[in-house]
C-alpha cells in the first residue's frame, strides 16, 4: 500500500506534442504511465503545429489523467507528496495546458506544485524503473549526460542530483530536427529519425559519406552543415536521375545516420573520459535511435563504465520522467505557487 511520505509524484508532461500524465513513486519506480501521441495528427504537414497540438493536449489532458489516476489507485490524495509538471522549454500553447491543469490538481487537492525543467525529465528518465522491473543500481556520480532530441542536443556533466555543468550544445540544429528535415528530403515519413534508422539498416551499399562538423576541440555541436550538404546531395541525384530509387535512399539515410552518430558518439566518450566519468546517460528521442545506444555504449564500455540508457519508450516524452525529477526537486525543496508561468526558451544551465 502507497502511504503519504513515500515519495508518489504525480507528473504531467504537455511540453510538445506527447499529452501525458504519470505516477512515479521514490523517484524511481514507474506506478502508471499514460502517453496520448500526436504523431499520426502531425504526420500530414511533415512537422509540429503549434496551435494544432495545443488543442489536442486539451481534448486529452483529461482522459489521460483519469486513466492513470486509476491505474495507480490514487482515492485518497494525502499519499501524493507533490503535482509536478512541465513548465518549460517547450511550445506555449502546449506548456499552458498542462501548467494550468497541474495548478487545478494542486490547488483543489492542497497538494506542493512542483516545477520541472523538460530537459532534466529527459536525464532522469535514467533513473526510472518499469512496473515489476527487478531494481538495479541508480547511475553513479558524476557522470556525463547526453540529450539528443528535435528541440535539444547537449552535454553536460552532473556531480550530483540537480547540478549540471554543461559541457557542449548545439550551436544550430538539434539532431532530432535534422533526422526530420533530412527524412523529409528522402522522401520518408514523419517523424524522421525512426523512419532513417529503418532505411539505413536495409542499406546494401554503404559508399555515401557526409561531412562530421567537429568544431575543433570543443564539445559543442553542429548539424546545420550537415543538412545543407545532405540536401545538395539529394538535389543533385534527382536532377540527374529523377526519382530516388528505395536503394539509393537507403544508402543516403546510412550515410547521414553515420555522420550524426559518429560525432554524438566521439564526444560523448571523449567528455566522459576527460571528466573522470563514472557513467554516461543518454536521454532524448534521439537516443531511441539503436546505432546510436550501441555506438555510445561501445565507447563506454572502452572507458570500462557504465551506459545507462532508458527503453525506447521513456526517451520519448512522457510524464514519468518529470516524476522523477520532480521527486528530485522536491527533496531539493522547490516549489511554485499559482503564479507558475510558461517558460519556453527555459535553459537547463542558465
């Protein structure tokens, strides 16, 4: 039985296009998950509307909530210790539904409203377990965390809970948004970055090479080089050619992959090994990607430490994620009051 103190969060997560809403217990253990996607709505405009998401998020906000009440049991709400939602960065419209309905839950049921940074979900998603998931070690300290998805690419080196020093970051693209962009000019559906896996791995040629923007020696990020290149490329083949055959793609959506995985994966090992790391976590949508987890694990595993990578279903967004980093905060004492506002160029490291 859950009694009050026992750490139970409940989490609600609105932040792009996923309407979804969690119960987390201890930080860790996942009590219920309830994820409505949009991606089939968005998939005919190749991308993201912004006011098209947020009326979804309020067609499904409640219906999501009340099955994952349910499922977790929650009656009496004395054993929830806090609401924690999503407050930023992320679309407005969309951050306003679920910042406002997380206000209602709290104020109605006198419960701590809790404030979570999006991009510290996608780090604490690490820590998560399954429903009836043996229990294993949490990720140890310090460690290196790599976020890969469409809205983010960083890395950052945390000693501790709640303490980020970044490291690297995009200084253009995210990575998720050139796996889109560069799907898109292949030909593939929405969303880019599954759709590019899948071709690549049918690749029985592997001869295109494209551009790893390395940036010197730092551990920043660049894909916008890598897109342009990536459309000249497929420009030039359908001016000469027409209408790219199924092969042909193939072995341009492994080429770009590679690209995209290399560098993510070369600095990552390289920031960990230079920071006396005792474990990576990779968080994201991004990290979904499976060139990419055994890539980073391979490094990794060279270091003689440990990835720690969640399923491919809580790199996603979802709500457990900001659970268990709203358990997080509220052991750190945070807490925000009615005032709670959208943050949606919110940073992680300010």
């Amino acid at each position: 039985m859950i009694v009050a103190g026992s750490g139970l969060v409940l989490a609600v997560e609105t932040s792009c296009d996923e309407t979804a809403v969690a119960v987390v217990e201890g930080g860790r253990r996942i009590v219920a998950s309830i994820v409505a996607s949009q991606v089939a709505l968005h998939a005919s405009t190749g991308g993201i509307v912004p006011e098209v998401a947020a009326r979804a998020h309020l067609r499904w906000i409640v219906p999501v909530f009340e099955e994952a009440r349910a499922a977790a049991g929650i009656d009496d709400w004395s054993t929830v210790d806090g609401v924690a939602v999503t407050y930023g960065p992320g679309l407005a419209g969309s951050l306003l539904v679920g910042i406002n309905f997380a206000k209602t839950l709290a104020w109605v049921h006198g419960r701590p409203l809790i404030p979570v940074n999006h991009l510290e979900g996608h780090i604490y998603a690490a820590w998560l377990l399954d429903p009836g998931e043996p229990s294993r070690p949490e990720p140890a300290f310090p460690l290196v965390a790599l976020v890969v998805s469409g809205g983010h690419t960083f890395l950052v080196e945390m000693a501790g809970h709640l303490s980020y020093r970044l490291l690297g970051q995009t200084v253009d693209d995210a990575a998720g948004e050139a796996f889109d962009k560069v799907g898109r000019l292949l030909g593939l559906p929405y969303p880019g970055g599954p759709a590019i896996m899948a071709a690549a791995a049918a690749a029985t040629r592997r001869d295109a090479v494209f551009p790893r923007a390395w940036l010197g020696d730092s551990f920043d990020f660049s894909f916008s080089g890598l897109k342009t290149a990536a459309r000249r490329s497929i420009e030039a083949l359908r001016r000469d050619h027409g209408e790219l055959e199924p092969q042909v793609v193939s072995e341009l959506a492994h080429g770009f992959q590679e690209s995209v995985v290399d560098v993510l994966a070369t600095k990552t090992g390289l920031a960990a090994e230079r920071s006396g790391a005792q474990c990576i976590v990779l968080g994201g949508g991004v990290a979904a990607n499976a060139v990419l987890r055994d890539r980073i694990a391979g490094r990794a595993a060279a270091l003689g430490i440990p990835l720690v990578v969640p399923r491919p279903g809580l790199c996603t967004d979802n709500a457990a994620m900001i659970g268990a980093a709203g358990f997080q905060r509220i052991r750190a004492g945070s807490r925000a009051d009615l005032a709670l506002d959208a943050r949606p160029s919110l940073k992680l490291v300010e």
